[in-house]
C-alpha cells in the first residue's frame, strides 16, 4: 500500500518540478519589444533557484525512500506505523523553531479549538508549557484542580505516571484531557526557594466538564469595579463589555474606576485581544503586526468609537504570567494612556501564531509574525514594564514570613525603645455613619488579603478624587 502511496507522491513531484523548469525556460526565451534583456545574473538566480528545488525534491523522496523501508524491513512492524511515523516526523520539523511553532496531532487540534470556546473537559488548571515544563498559572474556581489543592505557580511533574519534559510534554498535555467521568493522577509541587528539598503531592482526580468564564467582577466601593480576565477566548469582550454595562446601569451609569486583572492570563485569541482594548479607546492604532518584510506592517488593528464604553479612570494589574493577548492589551492601554500599569514585569510573549489545518486532520501551529504596541514597541522576550511595580504576592509573603520569625537586620523604631509610650487611637466612630463598613469588608476573601489589589484600589480612588476635583474647579 505504502509504495503505492510513494509512487503517486513521486508522480506529483515529476509534475511539478518539470513545470517548474517549464516555466522557467518561458521567462528566459520570452521576448518583449522594447523592453531591455535582464542582465546575465538573472540566470545565476533562475539557476540557483532552480538547484534549490532540486534538493528539496531530493530530500523529499529521500523521506519517502526512508519511510518506505522502515514500514516493509523494520524488526518490528507494530512500532513503524506510517501514520504514526509521519506524525513524528511533522513534530520533529518543528521541534528546533521557536517553542510557539509545533505540530498539533487531531487530537491536539481538537483540544486547542475547545479550549478557545470556552468549554471544555479537564481538572480545571491553565499551564504555560514552555521551557519543557508544566507551569501552572490559572486555576478555575470550583474545579477538580482546586479541590485538589492545585494552585497557581505550582509544577506539574507526572500525569499518568508520564513525568514531564521537552520531549514528551506535549504527550503530557494530552493526558490531560479525557472522557468525562475518567480518572487522572498528577504529581506536582510548590516551588520554596527558602528550601532546597522539593515536597511532591500525587493526587488522583476525576474530570469533569470545565465551563470557563472568562470574565469574573466584584464591586469594590461605591462605583468601584475590579474585574479579572482569565483568558481570551471567543466571548471575552462580549463578556467584559456585558458585565460593565450592567454594573453602569445598576450603579445609575457611573463608574468612578475600573481595575482590570491581567495576572497570569496566558492570552489567547488576538482578535479578542483587540476587541477587549477596543472597549476603552476609541480611536488610533491598537497593535500592528509585522512578519518577515521588517519594512512593511502586515496587518494594523484600529479602534472604532462606536464600540467604546464611557470614559473612566482605569488601572491594569499584571504579572509574569501576563502573556500575548494579555500584553497587547497592556501595551496598548499604557501607550495610549488610557489605564496605568500596575504590578511585576510580563512575560514578554510578543509573536503571532497562525493554526493552519491539515488533511489528515491534525493541524500546524507556526509563528508568522511578531506584534508591536501603537508606539512601536515589540514585546518579545521584554514584555510590559509597569507604570508602578509592586510587589509580588508571592515575595510579600515570604518577606513578613522573613520579619516575623527574625528581628535581624530590622531598623529600630519607637516601639523598640524603652519605656516608649502606647499608641493610643482617636475614637472617630461617632464622625461617621455607624452603618459604614469598611470597603474591603464587603470584597471577596481571595481579594481582602492581596496587597496587589489593595494597592490598585487606593490608587484609583484618589485617582477618582483628582479627577472630581478637576471637573469641579472646570479645568
């Protein structure tokens, strides 16, 4: 069957290279009146071009050659299936390129087009694999995962006692998902700097149907809206523009401040991407897209006013897990000025992928061009510097870990001194609405302890004042 298959292939590729040379013989015996003959070097580059597509026919039947006699002489047939080889083969042409451009198998296909429609069957958890590695950077409320006790920053190192590197991580990957109602046993670990013994946990979990919303809000203070964005897939900004008309509506159409969550979002869709930016600027450039011609933009996606919410102060929160889709965003807000940028340095994943399908079902993942923000600026491998850094949760733990167990090092202060006098705080509760609580009482228990938000709250806030205190005097 297989040389057959090889006979035919040879038999387009005789077709096709005659052609070629076919062609060729046109454009150099051609004659056109009053046009000048193209200089001799023309046929230094006919011929080379010509020597370039021989070789690659060679190597060509030098593959078919090779899979031919691996399938017919082999010692044992049941590990030299074709289809199986080639697979091998398209993974192996992709596996010296960026780590972004790889071959998607049917079955690896399927699962990237269900994670984009934001359903899909799994344990919960967004990794990053790049590096070889299982980094986990999202984990979904509710999930196998976080029942688990999975969470963000942890490593996965075995799934179904696969253990995880660069060559099998994309076999890791798809150990991942499974029928629904199937078990799955992961091994993964917390990363302690602080120890250099690596504790790992195995669980067994059972997947489920993963329903991801990608959009998550609270209601901060009055008028105040944190919303956190997981990831970019195809109803994003139809989510995000939904969420925020209705809080305008509930709140009479006013919204003193936004604060927009972009940590550990890997990306996703870059219309999505666009579409989301599009919701806070109106007008001007918003990303452009360059390939292999450095001179010529190969796409420049602009905002269109009709599809921006009213204006309002905004800050973006980011961190290193803030990846593609997510710095676009980023990048585009802090160059136009519409938010300020807040938090640890992005991930710096600045290249576009294009999914092209193939015929036997799988498809090829390849980068095609690299993205810049309205200014010009090309994120790759350098990510978003923040306007303001912070911090990172992780770090501030650490720290007060550090400080609470040891005063060495630590400055003195007045309360170290002998004999120092109380503190002593002014009872000012009866100045104020004794219904009044706190703003952070209200906020959900995983935002009352992240100093990040925090941060970004009291931020926005005087930003509302300054703001009021501007329209008030009308400047």
């Amino acid at each position: 069957m297989l040389k057959i298959k090889r006979k035919k292939i040879n038999k387009v590729l005789f077709l096709f290279f005659p052609q070629f040379l076919i062609n060729i013989n046109i454009l150099a015996n051609s004659n056109f009146a009053g046009v000048t003959p193209p200089p001799v070097t023309n046929e230094h580059i006919i011929s080379e071009r010509a020597e370039i597509e021989n070789k690659k026919y060679q190597a060509l039947e030098a593959f078919s050659k090779a899979l031919n006699l691996l399938e017919s002489s082999y010692v044992d047939p049941s590990v030299v299936n074709p289809d199986v080889l080639i697979e091998k083969a398209l993974k192996g042409m992709t596996s010296d390129l960026d780590p972004h451009t790889t071959y998607l198998s049917q079955k690896q296909y399927s699962d990237f087009s269900t994670d984009t429609s934001g359903k899909f069957g799994g344990i919960g958890v967004v990794v990053n694999p790049a590096g070889g590695k299982l980094e986990v950077i999202e984990v979904i409320d509710n999930s196998p995962a976080e029942r688990a006790g999975i969470r963000a920053g942890d490593f996965i190192t075995n799934v179904n006692d696969i253990v995880v590197n660069t060559k099998n991580i994309e076999e890791a990957l798809s150990k991942m998902r499974g029928a629904v109602g199937t078990d799955l046993t992961l091994e993964f670990y917390t990363p302690d700097k602080s120890s250099k013994t690596i504790i790992t946990k195995r669980v067994t979990l059972e997947r489920e149907v993963i329903r991801s919303n990608s959009v998550v809000m609270y209601q901060l203070g009055t008028g105040y809206i944190y919303t956190k964005l997981t990831i970019f897939q195809e109803d994003a900004s139809e989510q995000l523009s939904k969420s925020i008309k209705e809080f305008e509506v509930k709140n009479h159409g006013k919204v003193k401040g936004l604060i927009l969550d972009l940590r550990n979002n890997p990306g996703g869709l870059l219309d999505q991407a666009v579409r989301v930016t599009n919701l806070f600027i109106d007008s001007g450039i918003i990303v452009s897209t360059i390939g292999r011609d450095q001179n010529k933009p190969e796409d420049v996606e602009y905002a269109v006013k009709r599809n921006s919410l009213s204006y309002f102060p905004m800050i973006v929160l980011v961190n290193e897990g803030t990846a593609s889709a997510s710095e676009i965003v980023a990048g585009a807000l802090q160059d136009r000025e519409r938010a300020i940028i807040m938090g640890t340095q992005t991930f710096g994943k600045g290249s576009v992928q294009n999914i092209v399908p193939l015929p036997n079902g799988g498809a090829l993942k390849l980068t095609i061009a690299r993205y810049y923000t309205p200014k010009g600026r090309s994120i790759q491998a350098k990510g978003i510097t923040p306007d303001i850094p912070l911090i990172s949760q992780s770090i501030l733990g650490k720290v007060q870990q550090v400080q609470s167990e040891s005063n060495i090092g630590r400055a003195r202060r007045e309360a170290d001194l002998d004999k120092h006098i109380e503190a002593k705080d002014q009872n000012t509760i009866a100045l104020q609405n004794k219904k009044e609580e706190r703003d952070t009482d209200h906020w959900p228990l995983s935002l009352r302890d992240d100093y990040q938000v925090k941060s970004a709250y009291m931020y926005l806030k005087s930003m509302g004042k300054f703001t009021f205190a501007m329209e008030s005097n009308g400047k």
